[in-house]
C-alpha cells in the first residue's frame, strides 16, 4: 500500500473539523449508506523514548532468536525471504482464483 502525505494546513477547515474527531485511543470508522466500511482514520501518535527503548530491545531479541533459528536450520536469510516471498505470491494467487 502506497501513502500520500499531505500537510494538514492545506486541508479545509471541515475536513479538519473531521480529522479532529479521531483522537488518541479512539479512531473514526467511515461507512458507505449500505454500512460497509470504507475509511478509517487513527490519529498518528510518537512513542515516548520508553516504548522506543522497549521496542527496539524487543526487536534485538527476535532477530537474535530468529537468526538462530535460520543457524540451526543452516538457511541463509536470503533463501529464507525467497521462500517468503513464494509462499506469499502462492497465498495472494489462490485468493486472487488465479
């Protein structure tokens, strides 16, 4: 999925009326008339300085764990995202009724 940024003060003032609906811990789920959900808006929040310690802590240790794992299995990390990627091509062709 692709992202376009835009600077909030070039939205008009109703759509950031809108925006400003969504704030921390609660988002704004947007449904067409037949109520199928069609846009979901969350408000961006900055991990405090903890949460990115803790974050990048708990980062460490999957890579370490994931790396022994490829070691004990004597595969490399490029043979394993190829093998990733093919089981996903084969998820996303099944689905697709390719």
């Amino acid at each position: 999925m692709s992202v376009q940024k835009v600077e909030l003060e070039t939205l008009s003032p109703e759509v950031r009326t809108f925006l400003a609906q969504a704030c921390e811990g609660m988002g704004v789920l947007v449904e067409d008339r037949w109520t199928q959900d069609r846009y979901c808006v969350v408000k961006f929040r900055e991990p405090t300085p903890e949460e990115q310690r803790a974050a990048l802590e708990r980062m460490s240790e999957i890579g370490a764990a994931v790396q022994g794992t490829l070691d004990q299995r004597q595969i490399s990390v490029h043979d394993a995202e190829s093998e990733l990627q093919q089981a996903i091509a084969e998820v996303l062709r099944e689905n697709a009724g390719v």
